[in-house]
C-alpha cells in the first residue's frame, strides 16, 4: 500500500487535484465558521452592503480605489453655534437649551475618505420637550435632510415628533421621498423617485470633511430643554467582504461556501448511489452473463439513448406537476433522478472489467477449487474492481455537479438555498449591458466547478491507474 | 492454432461475406427497434400512465394554463376525443404507437401549431448549429492532439491537454453567457438577437440573404460549442495516440525505416482516430439533446430549446412528438455508425 | 580482446553503454557490451528477460525510447559507423536494405488498419525506387519463400494466426535481400512446434542466402542447433561470449551453466531434475558492488562482491567474465 501511495504522490496531476479537493473540502466544512451567513437567499441576510459591491481586495485596482466600504461609528464630537446652549450630560448624552424665538445649531463633524456610499443611516435618540412650539432639522452639510415637526400630522415633507417623549430618530436614505424629506422635494420633479440614489452622491460625493448639523428651533416663548444621544453614522459601501456581494446585497463569499457544501454533498452521495447501482447492474451482468447479460445490457443502453438532460427537465417538471412525491424534498428527489439516469456508463465500464476478470486464470482456478459464486464475487472480482470504482466515483462527481447545477440554471432545481447553479444562473442573469460584468460574482461558482470537477478527474485518472490490478500484480 | 486451418476458416468467411453482412444488419435493426419501442413505452409511461396514475387528465395537460381561445373545457373535451385520452390506458397505448408510427404527433398548444411544423421549422436552426461546430472540433481536436503527441510529456502538451480537460468541465451555460457579453455586448463584434439578425429594416429576409445572415449570427454559438466540445474527442485523440507512439507496431516501423512523418500521419493518426471517430458518431446521434443550453443562452429558436420550453411548460404531445424525433434520430445515427464502423477499424467486422 | 577471434566482419559492437533516465536515476541497461557478428555466420544472444537484450537491438537500430541515451561506445556496421551517422541517411540507405530486423510478431506488430500486402510495399518503397508491380512481385515471392499463401497479403493483420504472422514478419525482413537480420525473439509467443518449424525455416534461409544472423532470445536452448557462436548476458553485461560448441560443452560463467542446467533434454533421458535460477535479476538503477551475478551465485568469492570481473580469454575463440574461472 505504501508504494501505491508513493505512486500517488509522484505525480503532479495528483497533487493539484489533491490540493483543490481538500481546499474546497476545508471550505464546505468550515462553512459555518468562515461566514456567518449561513443562507444568503433569505431576505434577512441580504444588504450587507450595497448589491454588487466588489470584493474589498479589489481595491487595488485603480477603477475601485474610491469605493466606500460599509461605514459605521458614533459620533463623538460635537461644535455648536452657541456652546453656553449645548452642555454634555454624559459620554453619549447631550443637552440643548434654546431660548424663545432662536435656533441652536449642533454640528457633528467626520471625515470621509472615499467616494459616496450606497445609502446614509443617522439615527439618534431625541428627548423632546411638551410643547408643540419647536422644530427640530437635520441637515447633511448644506443638505437639507429632515424636518421633525411636534404636531400628529405636520405639513409635508415635515416628519411628526411625539413631544414630551424620546423619540427614536431615523434618517434612511434608502426610504426618502418627497413626502418625508425637504431634499426630496426640492429636487425638481423628474429627479424626485430617484432622491433615495441620489442623496448619497450629493450628500458625500468624494472624500473630505462633511458634518451632520441637528437644528433646534424654539418657536415658543420659553425656553425649550432638549436632550439628545450623540448620533450614529452608517452607511453601505460598494465594497464587501472577500468576494463582494449580489444584486441583493449579499454576501457572495457565503453563498460560495454554502454552495460548495450543498454541491460537494450533493455530488458525493450521487456518485455513491451511481456507483452503487453501476456496481450491481455491472456485476450481474457481466458475472452472470446469457440472458441476464443481454437483458441488463438492453436495459443500459436504453437509459444511455434517452436524451439525459430533457428527459431530467420533464422529470422534474411533472413530479411537481402531478405532485408524485410530495413529502420528498427537492434535494432528495433531484439526487434520486441524476443518480436514476447517470448510471449506465459506469455500468458498462463494470460490465466490461468484470467480464475481462471472470475470464482470467485466478477466478478460474477458485471455481475449480470450487469456491461458491458470491465468494468468488466478494474475494477475487470485487477487488480487482477497487481501482476502477473509484476512477468511477471520480469521474462521475463532475458529471453530477454539471446536471446539478444545469438544473437550477434553468430554474428546475433547488431554490432556497445558494448552490453553484444557483450562483451561476442568478449571476449570468445579470449580465447584461446595463449592469455589466459583475466578475466576483460571475466566475467563481464557474470556476469553482471547472476546477473542482477537473481536480476530480484527475483524482480519478491517478486512482486507476495505481490501483488497476494489473499495475498492482506489477504486470 | 496450425496455420491451415485458420485460412480454410478464413477462406468459407469469405464466401459467405454477404450473407454475414445481412445477418449483421438486421441483428444491429432488431436490437436498435427494441431499444426504439422500449424508449417509447418509456415515455409513454412518462406522459400517459404517471398522471393517469394520480388522476390528473392527460388532456388538462395538452392545454396550457397560459391558453386563451376556446373556453378550457371545451378544449379539454375536444382533445380527449380527438387522442383518445379518456380510453383505457392499454388501448390509448395503441393509439400512441399508431400516431407516432404515422407521423401524426397532434398540435402544441402552447404554440397553437403543428408538433411536425415546430420540428421541421427548428431542425435546420439546430443543424446549421452543430454540424458546423461538429466538424470544426473533430478538426481542432485532432490537430491540437497531434501536437501533443508529437511533443508528448513537454509543457506544450501538459498545456494542451490540460486546457482541455477543462474545457469538458465547463458549464456552457454560464461560459456562453460570458462570451456573449464579451464579444455581443462589450466588443459588438456579432449580432446578438435573432429577429434583428434575420431582418432588415424590418422586413424577414429570404433565400441566400436569410442563411448568411443566420449563419452570422451563429458564429459564435458554433464557436463557442466547439471550444466546448472539443475536448473530449482531443483528450480521445491524444491519449490513443501517445499510447500508440509507444506501440510494438510503430516501433517496428521506425526499426523498418518508414520516415517520422509517415509513421505520425500515416500510421499513428489513422491508428488514433477510430475512438474520435467513434465519439463523433455518438455526439452526432444525441446533438439535440446536446445543446439545449447553448440554444437557450444564445437565444437560438432550435429543437433543444424546444424541448426544454416543452419540458417547462409540459407541453405533452410536443414532449411526445420530441422525444419521438429525437430518438429515432439517435437510432438511426447509431445504426449508420455500425454499419460504418467496420470501415474505419478492419478488426470489426461484419459479425 | 575479442575481436581479434572475428575473421570476417560485418556488424561490430564496441564497448556499448545505453542508460534510461529515470526520475530517480539512470538504469544502465546495456553496460560496456561487446560483441561482433561475422559474415554468413550467426551469433545467439541469450539472457533473462530484462537483461538488456531488447534495449541492445534497439540501440543497434535506432529505434530506442525517448528517455534512453547511448552514453559510450559505438556501432560498426560494415565500418561505417552506425550511431554517429545522419539519421535520415540511416534509415534510407541501411535500415532494410542491409540490416533487417524480426520483431517478436505479437498481436499488434503490425498496424492494424492496413492491410499486410501495404504494409509491405510501403517498406519496400520507403527503401527503392521500383514499380508497384515489381514491388507486388517481391511480395509475392518473400511470402512464397517463408510458406505463407499468397492470398494472405490481402488481408489484415488480426486476420493471421500467430505462426503466420511471424511468417508474415519474416518476409519483411527479406523483402530487401539485406545482409544481415537481427530477429528479437522471434520465436517466442508460439507453440513448440510451430516455433521448431520456424526456426528450421529461418536457418533455411540463412543458409541458402548467406545473410549474417544475430539472433536473441532468452531460451538457451534454441541457439544449439542455430548459432555459430553465442553472447550470454546478465543484468546488462556479457558474461560469456564463444564458438557455440565450446560454450554448450564447457559453460564456464556459473550463470550459463544454471542457463544450461536448466534446459530440459529429453533425448538423454537423464534423471535430471528442472533447474531454475534462485533469486531474481538485480535492479539495475543501482546495480551491486562487484559482479553483478554475485548475489545469485553458488560460488561467490569475497573479490566478487569488490570487483567487476572483467571478460578475459579462456582458450580459443571462449570468453568469460567471472572471478572464479580467470583464478584458476
């Protein structure tokens, strides 16, 4: 045995395909702990950044230098137009006295280091006095933001403001509109349904120094008395993670592992079932031989004439169509079809080695001694077979992770959850003039298949040719 | 084995070569036609007994849900009487048999039109597709391969032959995407819509005007197909050829002094090609099963997206009718391949 | 040295070292041989699989394997030196026309998609400048000359028994009427008896042409009747080289005479038990100190384990490399 692993370790086509298999092993494995989202298709799990942000090492190249990644701090300092007004509470509170008929200006300063982000988030928490005789503004620099107005219904584009009360205040700009925000309104009107995409690029268009200005405006007589948390900032960048996100916002790199963990599985236990019945058919017909050999070959080259992927397509259709098998989910029932119609190439290969083995001299001779049929089966054929079986298994993964994944490119398959396929169909959707080429996206489902199938083929080709009798008797 | 009696052998063979020939084709007949039936029991199960089986009207499914015209039941009424497909299931396999038999495959709702005018309309789309592109990676698999055998085990051949297994391995769907933004898109180097391919200002062109153009919005896909096809008739090829290279028999022509070139072409690649060769005929026997992506990413009006819009919208006598086509395509194919087998490779014969 | 025995030259190997590399070092294959074949006279090689006959041939051919090399030595045929000659002019003007060669005619010695009578005119027109009908007619005539019908040169090779084949293989060699054949193991896939009928046969021909014969095989016992002298090899050196009465009379290397030992003779009668060698031929990527055979020999000495015997005279035209005879 050690000399065969010798073998096996002298030749390069070996070792890469050692190395790939175990790369994406290791990430199929490790799934969980790479990324913490662990199915990216689900809405709660999209919008970690801005859809299509690229991969963050992608900042290298020039054209994505600018980009913003994800942003998102608390302020800390603060500058007012009138410091005796503004006093600080506690580290994260601060209180503003405004006198009758004037305004207070608190501004919170930060620098920005990129081009604008996908969106803008400030919130802060505001403890508003009991009276109706004030309105509170955010602005973004000169931007006119928010207006908060005390009243159950203020005049648009005012927001209500309960009085007397903490208010959570939000400021999105993913949700502005003309009735909700003065910049909105502003705008002139074939602009206005784009004020959301908008607001980023005029609020934060290109690295500097910007503020946030809160504006108390006493319109009473008396003083009002204000206490606000310090805000927090956060934005999307168009920059994410190890391999950038989707059209939703996603993170590609989790859909990536996940899909290599479904597809790994997937192809594994297929390979398994093909072999499984490969074996069985293979055996039989090729130990047997006469009628059974006939009758078994007819039935191989029937499954190997129908047409493969058509005949899949309609399968799956009219299972979901007639509802056939209702309590099997999707996955099971898509490893049990591929398995169904992937087997007899393997078969035939069983069919022909087993026949070649029953033929030659030790089997022979065990039948002489008079050694009965399943142990000749079990002790001299089955063995004999290890290379090939899993030359077989090698071979047929790539086969399985290609049908597979032609499945949910056609929208046939699985859909809950990211696969390759998925990723591939989703992405390659995308493609188009308008949302260009989005590549972190595009080629590595791609390429994750080329390069794990090819790793397996060559696994395959290493294992029979070590471990095929003939090589091992040293013939 | 004495020397006399094998050429007595040899010499009755010899005489009764015609009667082995007949007796060699209407085996290979009679073994493709049960494969032919068993192929269309199949289906037949498929289509008729599965959802007779779970009390679903076969004839529900004739009518798409998408289907404005008569009023539904109306249809499904007509339909029934016209298959037969409120008969017992052992009689309507019959009627099955008969229909395909006589060529009369019923009409595709979904397309409000005969299943043989869909069929005839899209197998020269198809055919203009692949047969091209058969031809072209048959050659460039070949050609590739004999320059791996000639430098065999040197980086120009690790390269070649690597390049191509990966080629096997690529999902076309998705590379074909890629291409056709690169070079539709990006480059606009070709057309990438049909309709605005075969028209111009905005009249259908026709005669030689329509192939050329057609054929010149099929470049890339049979481009593109080819990259994607070669490689396994490459890998075929360089493998039989290399293990050839090593051969007693091309050893024993170097030893008789038969020139390098000869020995290479005239021998080794004559050698070599039979399993391409072989392969070929088994790619051409299932090409529209073939290229169902290829068709669908480059939005080619084939057979194979054909029976992939019949599959999705369960459009049965198109299903039916396809499915028909396309294996008795495939029989005949693999039929022709026997009989020209033994042609290519002399140890087969007639048996 | 042994060429002084040599009386009328035609083929002259001298000092010959062919090594392949391997990933982990050269396996010398062919390692300081010597050897000559006279004129009309036939010279045996024998030796166990493996000894470095076939990479001999090879190498006296040209036709070795990308990853063999001749290290030293040279190859004189009829005084031309063969190695270091153009290869086109080789293979045009040597190859066949002067020195043929009989491979073992195994199921694919020939190619198997043309048909024998092809494949024969294509050596004879790769070699001449003659008609097709003239050359069908030497065809024709070679075919008749090894007692293969003549209806057989349409056929294909898958077509032909076993024994006919090597017929077949036979003719080719003669299609060119060269002076010298080198037949590697050309006997040795057949039955008894066909192998007897065809090795009568091959001396026929040698005789009545008066072609020189280097003929190797790894069954000791054919070269009695056959050879002229005989070359004995082991682990990719000669042992023992002589006039082949000499050596069956009076082996000498205790190798050749296990070889000996080991050929059952029925015509005695004796009560001789079936020898074989004990032990197996040594790796040749690191071949032992000392003689090469030591580690199999009955009669191994300390020197044998320390020095290489060299091949030194015994008397007359026998030669031998092994400590213990040149002692004596």
């Amino acid at each position: 045995m050690n000399k065969v692993i010798k073998d096996l370790l002298s030749r390069k086509s070996f070792i890469f395909s050692i190395i790939i298999i175990g790369f994406f092993s290791i990430l199929a494995v490790a799934a969980p702990a790479l990324t913490t989202y662990s199915n990216p298709y689900l809405p709660s799990q999209q919008y970690v950044a801005a859809p299509y942000a690229v991969p963050s090492w992608a900042t290298i190249f020039p054209q994505y230098k600018e980009l913003p990644p994800d942003v998102s701090f608390t302020f800390t300092k603060y500058v007012s137009s009138d410091s005796s007004y503004v006093t600080a509470v506690n580290a994260s509170y601060i209180k503003v006295v405004v006198p009758p008929g004037q305004t207070v200006n608190v501004s919170f300063p930060f620098k920005w280091n990129w081009s604008h982000p996908y969106d803008v988030v400030v919130s802060f928490k505001l403890l508003t006095p009991s009276t109706t005789s004030f309105v509170v503004n955010l602005y973004f620099n000169g931007l006119y933001a928010m207006e908060l107005c005390p009243v159950p219904f203020p005049v648009e584009p005012a927001v209500s403001i309960s009085p007397g009360k903490v208010n959570s205040v939000v400021f999105d700009s993913k949700y502005i509109s003309p009735a909700n925000s003065p910049f909105a309104s502003e705008l002139p009107l074939s602009e206005q349904p784009l004020a959301a995409y908008e607001f980023p690029s005029y609020a934060l268009p290109k690295p500097g120094t910007y503020n946030v200005t809160v504006s108390f405006e006493n319109t009473g007589s008396s003083k009002e008395v204000f206490v606000m948390s310090l805000p927090s900032y956060s934005s999307l960048g168009y920059v994410y993670g190890k391999l950038g996100t989707d059209d939703n916002g996603a993170s590609v790199f989790a859909e990536f592992v996940y899909g290599a963990r479904f597809d790994l599985y997937l192809s594994l236990l297929a390979s398994a079932l093909i072999i499984g019945i490969g074996l069985f058919i293979g055996l039989l017909a090729g130990y047997v031989g006469g009628f059974t050999d006939l009758s078994l070959n007819a039935l191989t080259d029937f499954f190997l004439l129908i047409p493969g992927l058509p005949l899949l397509v309609v399968l799956i259709s009219i299972f979901d169509v007639t509802g056939t098998i209702v309590n099997v989910n999707k996955p099971i029932l898509i490893l049990l079809i591929i398995s169904l119609l992937s087997w007899p190439g393997t078969a035939k290969i069983i069919r022909g080695q087993t026949l070649s083995l029953k033929g030659r001299t030790f089997v022979e001779a065990a039948k002489a001694l008079g050694e009965g049929n399943l142990r000749i089966l079990f002790r001299h054929i089955l063995p004999n077979l290890m290379g090939i079986l899993f030359a077989q298994l090698a071979y047929d993964v790539p086969g399985v992770i290609l049908a597979e994944s032609g499945l949910d490119f056609l929208g046939l398959g699985i859909t809950g959850f990211p696969t390759w396929g998925n990723m591939l169909g989703f992405a390659t959707y995308n493609v188009s003039f308008i949302n260009g080429f989005a590549w972190w996206w595009v080629l590595p489902p791609g390429i994750g298949i080329v390069l794990l199938s090819t790793a397996f083929y060559f696994f395959g080709s290493a294992m029979l040719d070590v471990l095929s009798p003939y090589k091992l008797r040293g013939e | 084995m004495s020397s006399t009696a094998t050429s007595e052998k040899s010499v009755i063979r010899g005489r009764f070569h015609i009667t082995g020939l007949k007796r060699y084709l209407l085996k290979r007949i009679a073994e493709r036609l049960v494969l032919l039936f068993g192929i269309l029991v199949f289906n037949f199960f498929v289509f008729q007994v599965l959802p007779t089986l779970y009390h679903i009207n076969v004839a529900e499914l004739y009518v798409p849900l998408s289907y404005k015209g008569l009023p539904r039941s109306e249809l499904v009424q007509a339909i029934d009487r016209q298959f037969g497909l409120n008969l017992p299931l052992q009689e309507r396999f019959f009627v099955y048999i008969e229909s395909l038999l006589t060529f009369h495959l019923g009409i595709s709702m979904h397309y409000d039109e005969p299943v043989l005018n869909l069929i005839e309309q899209r197998f020269p789309v198809t055919a203009l597709l692949v047969i091209p592109s058969l031809l072209l990676s048959t050659v460039l698999a070949v050609v590739l391969g004999l320059y791996s055998i000639s430098r065999q085990g040197k980086i120009g051949d690790s390269i070649v032959s690597f390049t191509a297994i990966m080629t096997y391995f690529i999902p076309s769907f998705w590379l074909g995407e890629i291409v056709l933004y690169v070079f539709g898109f990006y480059l606009n180097i070709f057309p990438t819509n049909i309709a605005e391919a075969i028209t111009r200002n905005g009249v259908t062109l026709h005669g030689f005007a329509y192939w050329a153009s057609l054929l010149k919005f099929l470049t890339l896909p049979i481009l593109f197909l080819t990259v994607v096809s070669y490689g396994v008739r490459n890998i075929l090829f360089r493998n039989n050829g290399v293990e050839l290279m090593g051969s007693n028999f091309v050893n024993y022509l170097r030893a008789r002094g038969i020139s390098d070139r000869k020995i290479f072409y005239k021998h080794v690649t004559r050698n070599a090609i039979i399993p391409v060769f072989t392969r070929v005929g088994i790619d051409l026997a299932f090409l529209f099963a073939g290229v169902v992506f290829i068709e669908d990413v480059f939005n080619i009006p084939g057979l194979g997206r054909l029976l992939v819009s019949a599959a999705e919208n369960l459009d049965i006598p198109l299903l039916e009718g396809d499915f028909y086509v396309i294996s008795l395509f495939a029989v005949v194919i693999l039929l022709a391949l026997d009989l020209i087998y033994p042609l290519i490779d002399p140890r087969v014969k007639y048996e | 040295m042994i060429f002084e025995e040599s009386t009328d030259v035609i083929l002259k190997v001298d000092s010959l070292r062919t090594y392949y590399k391997t990933k982990r070092g050269s396996v010398k294959a062919v390692d300081d041989v010597s050897l000559f074949v006279d004129r009309a006279k036939v010279l045996g090689v024998a030796g166990e699989s493996g000894c470095g006959k076939s990479t001999l041939v090879s190498t006296i051919f040209r036709v070795l394997p990308r990853n063999a090399q001749v290290v030293s030595g040279e190859v004189k045929f009829k005084g031309q030196d063969i190695l270091s000659m153009d290869l086109k002019t080789f293979r045009k003007t040597i190859v066949w026309k002067d020195i043929a060669y009989i491979p073992q005619a195994s199921m694919d010695v020939l190619d198997p998609v043309y048909k024998v009578k092809d494949q024969m005119m294509e050596t004879i027109m790769e070699h001449e400048d003659v008609s097709k009908a003239e050359a069908m007619e030497r065809i024709y005539k070679a075919l008749e000359s090894v007692g293969v019908p003549p209806e057989k040169a349409d056929m294909f090779p898958h077509e032909l028994s076993g024994g006919q084949r090597q017929r077949v293989v036979i003719a080719m060699a003669l299609l060119l009427n060269p002076s010298m054949v080198v037949s590697d193991e050309a006997t040795t896939a057949l039955d008894v008896i066909t192998q007897a009928k065809i090795l009568k046969m091959m001396k026929d021909l040698q005789e009545s042409r008066k072609f020189s014969m280097m003929f190797v095989t790894h069954d000791l016992a054919l070269l009695a009747n056959i050879s002229d002298s005989v070359l004995i090899m082991y682990a990719g050196k000669v042992v023992e080289f002589g006039d082949v009465e000499k050596i069956f009379r009076n082996p000498l290397h205790p190798y050749t005479r296990a070889l000996i030992d080991a050929i059952p003779d029925l015509r005695l009668r004796k009560k001789k038990k079936l020898v074989s060698v004990p032990g197996y031929p040594p790796d040749l990527e690191n071949p032992p100190k000392g003689c090469r055979f030591a580690p199999r020999c009955p009669i191994a000495m300390p020197i044998c384990r320390e020095k290489e015997p060299e091949l030194t005279k015994v008397e007359g035209f026998h030669y031998v490399a092994c400590h213990a005879v040149s002692r004596k």
